[in-house]
C-alpha cells in the first residue's frame, strides 16, 4: 500500500463532500489536502466528475514545486504518484501551502454567491453573527491581476495576489478570500474543516447580498458584536461547541 493512501483518502473525501454540500456546480471546484511530514500534497484530478472520482485518481506533488526562472512550471516533473494530470488550480494551491505553513487544505469554488462578490470586485462586509462565527472581520477581494501577472503565470500569480491581499490580516481570523473577477479560496486545517468554511462561505454570502437590499446603507455588524461571536467560537477563552 501507497504511503500516501491516507493523504489521497482524505482529499478524495474532501472532494466529494463539494456537491455534496451544494458549493460547486459541473467540475468548477478542487480541493487539496498536505502532509508536510512527507513533504507532498494531493489534489483532484482536472476536469474529473465528482462522484467518478477514487483515491487512487488523486495526483499526489511535491510541496516545494515552484516555477523556474522563465515562470514555466513542469507539473508532471513534480508529480510524485499519480497518472492524471492535476487540477489546473495546482500552482496557486501551492503558493498557498508554501506562504502558509500552518494550514493542512486548501479548497476552491465557483460557489454562485461567494463568486458574485469576486465578480463584483466586493468584499463580503461583515453584517451579522452568521458571518462572525466564521470570519472575523469582511471577506476581502484581491486587486485586479495585470496583464503581465496573468500572461506570466496566471495560476501562480493568482496564489501570490492572494497572499498580498493577506498581508496586513491574520489567515488564521479570516481564512478565505475572493479573488477579483474570479471565485473563493479558503482554506482550513484539514480538508473536511476547510470544506466546512466554503460551505459557511456561500451561506454568508446569499445572506449578505440579501441583507445589502435591506439593511440601511453601510450598515455593518458592531464591533462588539463580532468580537462576542467570533471570541468566543475561536478565541483563547472560547466556549462555543465541546471541548477538544
């Protein structure tokens, strides 16, 4: 047996619970998942329909793949195990590992909401508790990506837009943004929590966008109301759920 059957297991599953939560429609959506004691990660397979999807089809690569010095990137060279060629959104998954130590998944939809926000060029404002429980603080977007970025290595580049958007927040508090013109990425410490945090995603989106025709303008949820339901689920003193 592969020593990378658990690893392909759990993004296998990982995978398959997308249309099982309703977040991605045709093959619009990947999940990875990383083992950093050896080194790799396992992503879905490109354009390969969910429910055919086994954990043998998942493509598992080395961690430390990065383009070469022309921005041409050689995924096949970096495929440790498997036979299908991996998701096209591979290069940015990786600049998300590698910019991110900590996290263990990676998850990328086209959910209808979360990517109407993107395609907008919106953040997701925070306006009530939903939203608190998950992120503390708005959804951001990212800039938009320059011609040059895009034709130099769009997949890469998109990771490393995302990482800029990040850089004056904690991806611990708010672990998903929405990448302009383009859909979600969220990530998470295994994949089934990161799975959950897309789900949540698209959940405050529809919410926000309904809550945009009501809410009176520029409305936003208090301060203190976001610390209370964000601290107390994800904060040192937290209360929220069972102990660990």
């Amino acid at each position: 047996m592969s020593i990378y059957e658990e690893l392909r297991v759990a993004c296998c599953e990982a995978n398959k619970a997308l249309p099982a939560h309703g977040i991605v429609d045709l093959t619009f959506g990947n999940v990875s998942v990383v083992d950093r004691e050896l080194g790799v990660m396992a992503i879905k397979p490109s354009g390969v329909d969910y429910t055919a999807l086994t954990p043998e089809d998942m493509v598992i690569l080395r961690l430390d793949a990065k383009p070469e010095a022309d921005f041409s990137m050689d995924l096949k060279a970096a495929t440790v195990e498997g036979d299908l060629r991996p998701s096209s959104d591979t290069p940015t998954h990786l600049r998300l590992f590698q910019a991110f130590p900590h996290i263990g998944s990676v998850v990328h939809t086209h959910s209808r909401n979360a990517t109407a926000f993107a395609q907008a060029g919106r953040a997701i404002p925070c306006m009530g508790t939903t939203h608190a429980d998950y992120f503390y603080g708005e959804v951001p977007v990212t800039r938009e990506m320059t011609r040059e970025e895009v034709s130099r290595h769009y997949e890469w580049e998109t990771g490393n837009v995302i990482v800029e958007c990040l850089e004056p927040l904690d991806p611990d508090q708010v672990n998903a943004v929405l990448v302009r013109g383009h859909a979600p990425f969220v990530w998470g410490k295994t994949g089934a929590k990161a799975v959950e945090i897309a789900f949540a995603l698209e959940v405050i989106a529809e919410m926000t966008l309904k809550s945009l025709s009501l809410a009176e303008p520029g409305y936003r949820l208090p301060r203190h109301l976001l610390d209370k339901h964000y601290l107390r689920k994800h904060g040192r003193s937290a209360y929220y759920g069972q102990p660990s």
